[in-house]
C-alpha cells in the first residue's frame, strides 16, 4: 500500500478561529437498508425508516439549520438523488449555503464488492451527481465506513477534494498515494449517532435507544474537548435517527449552545478542505 498520512506541521485555523465545527448528516433513506441487503426492496417497513428521514426529518433539519445559520454537509446516496429531486432543491434553496457530497450509489459498503464493481459504482455516482445537480461534488465519506486501497484510487481518479471517513487525526490532515494528495477530515464514532441511538429494523432488530440527553452530553463534552484542542467537531447524523422530534429538540439545544463560541468555525466540509489545501498543500 503506498497511502501515507501526514499531519499538517504548524497548522492553524483561518482568522481568529480556534476550532472548527462541521455538521455532517448521511441522508441514507431506503439505500441504507438496500444497499446492506438487495432483498430490502421488498422490505416495505425498512424502506419506510429510511423515507421518513427524508420526507418527514430533512425539513425539520433544514428549518434548524436555517434558524441558527449554520451551514451543513449532506452525503446522498447517488440513488437517492435521482429519486428524490424535491430533496436536493430544498437543500440548494435553504437562507444556509449548504454542500451535497458523495455517499454511494445505493449506500453500498465497499467490502460487498469486488474491485470492478467498485470503480463501476464511482464512475456511476460521479455521473449522476453531475446529471443531477449539474456540478460535479467536492467530497464523499464511505457508507458503513468502507475504505480501502482501491476506494483511495477511485478518489484520486475522479479528483476529490476531500476524504471524510479516518479517524487517526482529530483535526485536517493529507492522505498522500503516490505523488497525489487529498485532504481527510476525520470523523470519530464517538459524533455518529448510530452508536448512541442505533435501534434499527434492519439487518434484524434491537440496538440501543438512548435518551436525547446522554446524546447532548456526548457530544457537548466532545465539542468542549475539541474546542481546548484545537480540532475539529464532524458529525455522522442520520435524519432517520437524530431526525426523531425529540432528538431533534436537543440538536437544536446543542447547536445553540456551540454557536455561542466566536472562536468556532462553522463551516461545511468543502469549505474546510479548500481552506486546508489552498494554505497547506504544496
Ligand atoms: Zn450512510
């Protein structure tokens, strides 16, 4: 393997900024229980878990964000932009400017798949995020967190700013393969809510289903601790999980609550890594 990391030497947030918080939802809809397992098409209740977060959550999510004027980063299956066109006008329409990024075709988790399979679905998602929203997107973060050295190539092939799926650094570090170089935004499982709040329908039932509280105080000591670091705050929500009406009263709570720093950056992750590649990368 000829990936290697480098943490940026001497790095600083722009301005007078001393953290950075990005707000990451995985719009998984029906491809999240379709593309774990095919047979879920006829799975009418999953598929319906799934639709709920972008029928019924997304608008009360777009609502939240407009209040607080905090911008978002939306990663859509590539399927589910082409099903749902509403979906994506109402992100491009919101007061916030938000980004759209890559999450897939059908929410596919690399290791399904063989490596032609896997190029065939970059190529394909590529091409419809292009049809559809009429600009190619910036970045992407892996469905079920699936990377591997051949999902590295297919990034490089279509230029991606940006990677959102490691975890070695808690602050804008470079993936270098070969003589290219991406930037990755770390995510952390401690910020996806699945981990806290995971009770799903499929692939069978149970999970966890913990109170909107003990999620506030996950993420808000994470928030304190990247904020004393210096780091940077990214988020895996799931409208069909955080989207839920109380959870969605306590997101409001704790954006509210981080918003109240003037030395947080809030930003989407595009903006982000065009900041870090234009100051940082050679
Ligand atoms: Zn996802």
């Amino acid at each position: 393997m000829n990936l290697q990391t480098h943490i940026i030497k001497g790095f600083h947030w722009p301005r007078h900024y001393t953290s950075a918080v990005a707000i990451g939802w995985h719009v998984d809809g029906e491809a999240g229980p379709i593309g774990s397992d095919p047979k879920n098409k006829e799975h009418l209740a999953a598929r319906s878990m799934g639709q709920y977060g972008v029928t019924t959550a997304m608008p009360r999510i777009l609502d939240i964000h407009d209040d607080l004027d905090i911008p978002a980063s939306f990663f859509i299956p590539a399927y589910l932009v082409k099903e749902y066109p509403e979906l994506t006008k109402r992100i491009s329409e919101a007061s916030v400017s938000h980004e759209i990024a890559y999450h897939g075709y059908m929410h596919e988790n690399v290791f399904m798949v063989t490596d032609k399979e896997e190029d065939d679905l970059f190529d394909l998602q590529v091409t419809i995020m292009q049809e559809e929203l009429g600009r190619k997107c910036s970045g992407w973060s892996a469905p079920g967190w699936g990377v591997r050295e051949n999902t590295l190539q297919n990034m490089f092939k279509h230029n991606f700013l940006y990677d959102s799926s490691l975890m070695e650094y808690d602050r804008p570090y470079i993936l270098c393969y070969d003589e290219k170089k991406m930037v990755e935004l770390p995510i952390s499982m401690v910020l996806d809510d699945y981990e806290i709040y995971g009770a799903s329908l499929y692939p069978h039932g149970g999970g966890v289903n913990a109170t909107a509280e003990e999620g506030y105080q996950i993420y808000r000591e994470e928030f304190d601790g990247l904020r004393a670091y210096g780091g940077l705050f990214t988020t895996t929500f799931h409208p069909c999980i955080l989207g839920r009406p109380g959870r969605l009263m306590m997101l409001k709570r704790l954006l509210a609550y981080m918003k109240s720093f003037e030395d947080v950056w809030f930003a989407t992750y595009e903006e982000i890594a065009t900041y870090v590649k234009e100051e940082f990368i050679r």
